[in-house]
C-alpha cells in the first residue's frame, strides 16, 4: 500500500515537472535581455498565467528550478525514454 501512495506522488512530481519546462520554454520564447517590454515579468503577466493561473512567487520559484536535475532525481537515476512527437 505504502509503495503504491509513493509512486502515485513521484508521478505527480514529474507531470508537475513537466508543466514546469514548458512554462519556463514559453518565457525563454518571449524574453529578451535588456528590453523591459520582453522581460520574464511580463512574460509571466501577458502569458503565462492567462495559461496557467499561479501566484507571481510560485513563477519565480519554477523558473529557478532546474528541472532536468530534478527528474532525474525523481527517477532515481534510471534511464527514461522520451517519446516527441
């Protein structure tokens, strides 16, 4: 039962990382050094989260996760096929 309630939170751990790389691969989309019409607040503010609603100090802490560290570490090391379509 225990292992069962863990690989549940480790799935949802990884579908919430996953949320987190296309959130921070849109603001990398729509940032640019240096113009404060493109920076990653008003990136935030136009466009992600009329996509995903959140709180402006949860986008900061996605966009300081490395989040290719912490699949890994979700995995436990194991290797993992990515299927792109």
């Amino acid at each position: 039962m225990q292992k069962t309630v863990i690989k549940r939170q480790e799935s949802r751990r990884v579908n919430a990382l996953k949320r987190y790389a296309i959130i921070q691969s849109l603001v990398a989309e729509r940032y640019e050094v240096g113009n404060q019409s493109k920076s990653k607040a008003q990136a935030y503010r136009q466009h992600i989260n009329n996509l995903y609603p959140m709180g402006e100090r949860t986008f900061w802490r996605i966009m300081g996760t490395n989040v290719q560290q912490e699949i890994e570490k979700v995995n436990h090391g194991q290797m993992s096929l990515n299927f792109v379509s």
